[in-house]
C-alpha cells in the first residue's frame, strides 16, 4: 500500500512538473535570437492563457521554416508565473536577465501586467501585450496589440444604440481594474450621448462567481421599464458560463435583453451549450469566421500545429500573430534586436491583420485595428454583423474620462512622452 | 377543440334560441374558413410562394426583413414552417439551383426538407449548403411576423405562443386581427393572452384614450414586469388622465412586485443553500466527523465533475439516443471515482499525520495542487462542455417566480442526498462504528472496531459525497481545474457555522447562509453581501465558537 500511494504521487508529481516547467525549444548549438514567452500555464488563467503560449511557438516556428531573423534562428524560452501576479515580476527579471531574451510575448490580466511594468522599464526590454484592457496607460517598453477601449467598447455601445435602439443599459462587470475602469469610461460616454443617470445600471461580481440567479432577475427588472435594454458585459473568464447558463434558463433572449461581452471569445464558448445564447454579441477586432484567404492559412496552420480540428482561434491569438510580426519587421529595419533601435524602428511598421488589412504602431505603442461586432451562432462562432468602415486607432488615454482626456502619449523623439499634458505642455500628467 | 365549443354553448343556454345559433354559427365559422382554406393550399398556389420564399436567401440583412415582411404579408400560414425555419438558424440556400430549403440536423449530415410542401429532399453535402444568416432584429421581425400568422392556428399551443409573440411586439396594425382571433378563440387562457396582447397594442396606437385606460386596466391585471414596462412607457408620455389611470395601475402592479420579489428571493436563497449544503456535506463528515482539515475537498468535486464529463463524452459516442440518462450513470461513478482518491489520500498522507492539523491542512493543500495540474495536463485547462439533459433545462412559473428546471432539481438532489446520509450514520453499523470512532478513537478500539479501515472508509464516503455533488454542479457551473477551489471556502464556512460534527447543523447553515445572501444581494451587491456574511459569520464564531448546534455530551477532545 505504502509503496503504491508512493508511486502513486510520484506520477502524479511528476505530471504536475511536466507541466509547469519551461519548454525550452530545440537545444542551442548555434547563437540564436530568443523571443519570452510569459504566460500562466497553471492556475486560474492557465485557461486563456495556455493557448497564447501555443500561439506564440506556432509562430516561432513558421518564422524559423522561412530562416529565421538576421541570418539566426529564433528560441522560444517559455516559463510559467502560474496566474501568480508578484511571480509575474520574478519570471519576467528571469527572462530577460538569465535567459537574455530580446523580447517578451505575454501577459493577460491588467494586475499582472501592472506588476512586470517596472521590470521592463529598469532592465529596458521589450513586452507585447496581446489582450484587449482598459487603456489609461502608455508606456515605453511596452506595445499594446489587443484593443483599446475606444477599439472595443466605445463602438460596441454605438452599434447597441444606433442598431437596436437601446435606451437603457446594464453594466455588468467582474470586480476588478479593467471593468471598473472601462464601465468609468462608458458611464462617462453614456451621459456624454445624453443618457440620463437612472438608465444606467452598474454592478459588480466577485470573480468566479457562479449564483447569477439574483443578478439575471435584476437584470429581468430593471428591463421592464418601457426603454429598450441591453447588457454591457465585462464579466471575466469562467464566470461567464454560469452567467449565460442562467440568462437561457430564465429565458432572457437577444431579441429581448441583447448582452455584448468584451471577454467572451471562441475559446470561452467551446466550453458551453451555445443553443440558448444565439443573438448575443461579443465586440472583437477579429473573429475565427472572417472569410479572409490569410486567417483560412492562420486557421489551417494552428490546427495543424495544436494537432486538434476542433481547436478555435480568438482574438487575443489575432494580437500575437500582429504583434509579432510588427517585432520581426522593426527587427529587421533596425538590423538588431537591441531595444532603443526596436523601439524607435518599430512606429510606423504595418504587418497584415488576418481580417484583410493592415495593422500599425502608432507613436503612443498602440495598433490600428477594425472592430468587429458579432453575435453568437449555433456552432460556437461568431457571426458579423457590423463592423467599423475603416481602421480605428488606439486611443491610451480615453477622451471621456476627467485627468485623462487631455493627455496623449507619442513615444516619438523629441516628445518621448507617455502622458503628455497638452494643456500644461508638461510630460507627466497625472495617471502612470 | 370539443368541450370549449359545448361550454360556450351552456353558457349562452339562458338566450333566445337565435341567438344561440347564432352563436355556434360565430364559433364554428372561423374553423370552417381555416379548413377551407388549409384544403385550398394546392400546388399551384403553394408555387407561387416560392418566388418569395427563395427570395430569403439573397442580399443583407436588410434585404432579407424586407422578404420576412412580404412574406408575413401574403397572410398565408404556408410560410411559417419557412419562417420559424429562417428563425431558428435551420434555412439553408442550395448553392447548385439557389433554391431555399430547410435542413434538420440528422447524425452527422443535414436532412433536407421542402420549406412549402414539407417534402423530404435529396440530401446534398454541407459544401454545397449555404447557411441563410440572421440577426436579432430580423428574428424579432420573425417572431412577430409568425404571430401574426398562427393566431387562427387549429393547435392550442401554437395559439398560445403566437398571442405571446404579438403582445412583446405591440403593434398597433395587430388590433383588427386580434379582434377577429378573440371572437374566434374557445381557450379562455388564450383568449385572456390575446386580450392582454390586444391592450399592449391599444397602448402603441392612436386609438381615444378611453379605450387606452381599459387597456391600462388589463395589463395592471396581468401584474408581470412586461406590463410594468408597457406602463411605465405610456406614464412618461401619454396625456394627464392617462397618466393618472398609468399611475395607479403601476402601483398596484409595484405592489404585488414587492411581494414576488419575497418569494424570489427566499427562492434563490434556498437554491443557492442548496448548492452550499452540497459543496459541504461531504466536508461535514471529513472535517465535521473525522476532524480533518481537507483542503483537497473542492478537488473531488471537481474530479465528480469530470466523471461526468467523461461519462456524457461515451454516452455522445455510443448512446447518443440515452444521453438523458447520462447523469444517473455519472453518479454512481463520480461517487466510485471520488471516493477512491479520497481513500488514497486518507491511507497515502492523511492517517500519518494523525491528530496534527497543521500539517494535514498543508499536505492536503498540496494534494489538491497536484490533482488539479493532473486535471490541467491530462484535459487541458479549458473549460469542458457538460450538456444539460432535457429534463434540467428550461423553467416554469409559479405565478411571477420563474424557477428553472436545474436548480428545483439540484434542491431536490441536495435534500435527498443529505437524507440519505443523515440514515447511513444512524442506522447502519458503519454508521454506528464512525460516530463511536469519532467519539472515543480508543474505546472504539479496544471494542474490536478496526479504527484504520473505519477511517478510511469514512473519507472515502465524504470524498465521494463530495464526487456525486460534482455531478450536481457541473450543471450550474463550468467545468474547470478551478472548479473546486471556488467552493472550498464557502464549504468550510458552512460546516463552521453550522457546528462541526452536526449534520443537521450543517443543513440549516447552508439553507440560513444561501438566503441571507440572497436578500442581501440585491440590497448590498454582490461583492458587498458576501462580505457582509464572511464578517457576520466571524462574529457569531467569536460568539458561540462551536457553530449553531454544538456537539454536546462526552466526545473527546482531540
């Protein structure tokens, strides 16, 4: 017995090890060019997260079989900071300064990527964070390829209100920085379009939470006031599921009460019974079923890669394959991988998005992107129903929000400034 | 169709023999029309339906509600199967003749049907299918548009949900139809719907404001939450005495609001105590009974949860047909599965660190580390897709209060399950050997009682009480790695407030917990309640230390 138990752990510790330590990738005889990987692979937000880790040595690989950059191979060095926000830090300083890696590719939540930030500034590297925030941040090291809220947010509520006529609006959102922050910022766009206070609803869960009973009934009542309703969503993660279990269980429909969440993508619907959901919208910059030569390749080559056809793409993995492209071209442009030269090379550089157009720096470290509203289908896919006519550029610091809406933030020389006031003229307004 | 038809008969008994023929002549002549007309649909003039029906598959959106529209317009009932297809997501265009035709899902292909005659079709590979796409306004535009068609509809049912479709869509041009269904109908529940629909729609118009106060009338006897927002729209707008008829219509409706907001929320309490009551029973015999503290406990939940997972994935694959009954084979399973880990755990960790709690909350935190990357590695640490047999989805109503299929069945499930073990600890002799371990390790032994087997035995119940619980859960909550940790510290509080070592005690927390809750939530918010309940909980410890129902008598002190 004694002996079984012993094995027994020790399989199962050594499975545990195998997946949380580095991948590394293939063993380095010649010098190569290595590219870090931060992204949890265990704990809460292993399950977003281990799929940008897939993504990133899907496109590491690709850039090797077409040489690789500078004449040298590219090495993924992947660690693992297990959804642990000060470990963020650690394994970050870890990466760039034992592994020397000239770049890093990670990071989802907003706290964790608040906790690396001052380790990419003392130690000048490179960070690419592929997933869509809050804004109200634009710093040197960084590059912000997921959207802005005015890439996602903003016109999602324009479609809600042109399109559908709402009146009246929910903002429901997981307890924390970014749907605190970007329910400010629609709050504050909302009353700009002339919404009056009692029309708008706002409240907050803990994370994971899994009773929606009450909330939904909420939402059922404070419908019933003869305007036209709908839910903002910035519901996190695995909370989501519950949440839309119960919004069909009580018969809310799309016709009736539309919801459009900023966090619900492919992946979080692969997991869920889409019968009941069909209708309700999700705000992207890029959807698996855009009909694009360049994302049917993208597709084809991630499912060849994970090995699996019924893995999805989102939009997050769409942030990766841009930002790292865009870090390819500045490479090669400034003909180094040393930061400063990345950094001033890297504005201006334009790489194809896989809806069909081009994607580009912009001077405050953000992207152009085209957004996208789509409902949920049968299948688990998203279908477009709307979309911006041109490319919308990030906007760092919202225009709708008190302190932030006279900064802007242009990393090009001579200005070199993150939170530029432009009615005091003085870099370092308020704000980080 | 018969007894309705009598009953108007009886009831107009008391008249002039004319007028009661008049009568059954009235009542019969709609059905009479219906059937001529369902005998008139020969082919030719089904075919001139197709120009129109096909015409869905082309163009936006907007194109597409406009054939939505001209087809509702035709007034022919031959379209809805067509429509309510479109609605549903089912309406595909042929690419080879651009023909539109309906596709069911059958296995693994789609089986084609006409969408006017209703005849089967050749089938034709998925390629060769175009997908016809909608959106929320044009299923809106459906929904009234199929409304609108089966008012006169011979089913009962169909009446039902069209009466329904037209009082969400208030539309004014929807009254002289009404008028004529309401004449017509013999189901006085339907009859009821299609006058409260006629109301909303009186409400949208520009008919005399009289009328419009009768209509106020009827939807303040409705009392729901649609006629308070139908209400509530006319109060904002409409002129003074109208107002006044909106205003004490909406109070009255408030009122009686206030009340099933009561009942609602004592509702979702004792549904959310059910949940409670489940994620700790088994941590009531672990923890309460034995005294260990087992952080690993949300981790046989979780491993309950993906038995069932695993379960439902060879049902889809070799008995897709039984798939409803999935769930009575998960639990057995999840109970075997669950309850054999929790015996390896309590032999391989546990029992050598027997009475040092300290080092068993950490071992077993440890241990739930390990089962969950197992988890992670082995299934990926996506979400897994758990399907809801037919009986636990959807819900029914109670006067206002919706209760939805899942969580009356969880409640019943919880109930049943804590039964069933409040008799296995009473009145079986493992029972009686584990609440004599419990009491007195060493009595116990020198009686003969084998101690070690008693104690492995004992977690391995609670572990897989904690399994079958998963069973449970994987229907209100995603599947996960994570799935457990959520619930581990509300089990712990639970089994603390209610007393440690006390079943019962552990049944009244959860119930007492999930309803405070409750009526906390919508005063407080979420994050706020649960806060304020942590907080109340911690006081009432400092208070009564032993929890609601403190173990009394001569149990030896660890």
């Amino acid at each position: 017995m004694t002996r079984f138990s012993r094995n027994f752990f020790a399989g199962m510790a050594l499975s545990g090890l195998m997946a949380s330590t580095a991948v590394t990738g293939a063993f380095a005889q010649e010098e190569t060019i290595k590219v870090g990987i931060l992204h949890s692979l265990s704990g809460t937000m292993a399950i977003s997260e281990t799929t940008l880790k897939d993504v990133m040595l899907m496109l590491i690989e690709e850039q090797n079989k077409k040489g690789g950059l500078l004449g040298k191979k590219l090495e993924a060095v992947v660690v693992d900071p297990a959804s642990d926000w000060p470990l963020f830090a650690e394994k970050a300083r870890e990466l760039i300064e034992v592994n020397k890696v000239s770049a890093v590719f990670g990071c989802w939540t907003s706290v964790s990527r608040k906790s690396v930030l001052p380790v990419f500034e003392e130690l000048n590297s490179l960070l690419f964070y592929p997933v869509q925030y809050e804004g109200e941040e634009s710093q040197r090291n960084v590059f912000y390829t997921g959207a802005a809220p005015n890439q996602q947010a903003i016109p999602a509520v324009d479609y809600l209100m042109n399109e559908e006529g709402v009146e009246r609006w929910v903002l429901a959102g997981t307890d924390y920085v970014y749907p605190r922050t970007t329910n400010k910022i629609l709050e504050a766009y909302l009353k700009a379009k002339g919404v009056a206070e009692e029309d708008i609803l706002i409240n907050y869960t803990p994370f994971g939470h899994s009773d929606w009973q009450t909330i939904v009934s909420d939402i059922k009542a404070f419908g019933s006031a003869g305007k036209k309703t709908a839910v903002v969503s910035t519901i996190n993660g695995d909370a989501n599921v519950p949440f839309y279990k119960e919004l069909g269980n009580a018969g809310i429909k799309a016709e009736d009460i539309p919801v459009v969440a900023f966090s619900v993508g492919e992946e979080e619907l692969a997991g869920l019974d889409t019968g009941p959901l069909v209708g309700h919208l999700a705000a992207w910059n890029y959807f698996q079923s855009v009909d694009t030569p360049i994302n049917a390749e993208f597709i084809e080559t991630w499912k060849a890669y994970i090995g699996d056809d019924k893995r999805v793409t989102n939009d997050p993995m769409e942030a990766h394959f841009i930002g790292f492209n865009m870090w390819v071209k500045a490479v090669e442009k400034a003909g180094t991988t040393e930061a400063d030269a990345v950094i001033d090379a890297i504005i201006g550089v334009a790489v194809p998005n896989l809806t069909g157009g081009y994607s580009a720096m912009m001077p405050n470290h953000h992207i152009t992107k085209p957004v996208l509203i789509g409902e949920i289908q049968e299948d688990g896919q998203f279908e477009t129903v709307w979309e911006t006519s041109g490319l919308v550029v990030g906007d760092a610091w919202s225009d709708y929000l008190d302190g932030s809406k006279d900064l802007i933030a242009d990393w090009r020389k001579p200005m070199s400034c993150g939170n530029f006031n432009t009615v005091t003229g003085k870099c370092g307004g308020s704000g980080s | 169709m018969k007894p309705p038809v009598n009953a108007s008969v009886n009831a107009h008994a008391q008249r002039s023999l004319p007028a009661l023929l008049l009568a059954l002549l009235l009542a019969l002549l709609p059905l009479a029309l219906l059937s001529s007309a369902a005998s008139a649909q020969d082919a030719p003039a089904l075919e001139s339906l197709r120009p129109l029906v096909d015409a869905l598959g082309k163009g936006s959106f907007t194109d597409t509600e406009k054939q939505v529209t001209a087809l509702a317009a035709t007034g022919d009932p031959a379209v809805v199967p067509a429509l309510e297809a479109l609605g549903n997501g089912d309406l595909y265009l042929r690419k080879a003749d651009g023909a539109v035709v309906i596709g069911k899902r059958a296995g693994s292909g789609l089986a084609l049907t006409d969408p006017l005659t209703g005849e089967a079709l050749e089938p034709v590979a998925a390629s060769g299918l175009d997908k016809i796409r909608v959106n929320n306004r044009l299923r809106r535009t459906i929904r009234n548009a199929v409304g609108g068609l089966t008012l006169r509809a011979a089913d009962t049912r169909v009446r039902r949900q069209a009466a329904e479709a037209i009082f969400k869509a208030q539309d004014a041009e929807a009254i002289e139809a009404l008028d004529d269904a309401i004449a017509a109908e013999t189901d006085a529940g339907v009859a009821k719907l299609m006058r409260e629909a006629r109301a909303a729609a009186v409400l949208a118009s520009d008919l005399p404001t009289d009328e419009k106060i009768a209509a106020i009338d009827t939807l303040a006897e409705r009392g729901d939450r649609d006629a308070l927002s139908m209400i509530t729209a006319v109060q904002n707008s409409g002129a003074t005495e109208l107002q006044e008829a909106a205003g004490a219509a909406l109070a009255r409706i408030q009122k009686l609001q206030a009340v099933w907001d009561m009942a609602r929320n004592v509702w979702f309490g004792l549904s959310l105590g059910s949940v409670l009551l489940l994620a700790a029973i088994g941590l009531a015999i672990t923890f309460g009974v034995m005294g260990v503290i087992n952080m690993a406990h949300g981790e046989m939940v979780m491993l309950g949860a993906y038995t069932t997972f695993m379960v439902q994935n060879l049902f889809r694959l070799h008995a897709p047909h039984l798939f409803d009954y999935s769930l009575l084979v998960a639990l057995p399973a999840a109970f075997l599965v669950a309850g054999l880990v929790g015996v390896a755990i309590e032999r391989g960790v546990i029992r050598f660190l027997h009475n040092r709690p300290l080092e068993t909350l950490l071992a077993t935190w440890g241990v739930s580390l390990i089962l969950q990357q197992t988890v992670r590695s082995i299934f990926g640490p996506t979400n897994q897709e758990v399907g809801n047999p037919a009986f636990m989805s959807g819900a029914f109503e109670i006067g206002q209060l919706t209760i939805t299929y899942n969580r009356l069945w969880i409640l019943v499930f919880a109930l049943t399950v804590f039964a069933a073990l409040l008799i296995a600890m009473k009145f079986t002799r493992f029972g009686l050997n584990v609440r004599a371990v419990t009491q007195n390790r060493r009595m116990a032994a020198s009686m003969g009682i084998r101690t070690p087997l008693v104690d492995a035995l004992t977690f391995g119940l609670g572990s897989g009480i904690a399994g079958i619980a998963g069973v449970a859960l994987s229907q209100i909550d995603n599947v996960s790695p994570n799935l457990g940790q959520s619930y581990i510290i509300d089990s712990f509080m639970v089994v603390v407030f209610g007393g440690v070592g006390n079943l019962w005690g552990t049944l009244v927390a959860a119930m007492s917990l999930g309803v405070a809750n409750k009526f906390l939530e919508p005063v407080a918010g979420a994050v706020l309640a649960k806060i304020l309940v942590l907080v109340f909980i911690i006081l009432f410890i400092q208070k009564r230390p032993r929890g609601l129902f403190a173990l009394k008598g001569r149990a030896v002190e660890a």
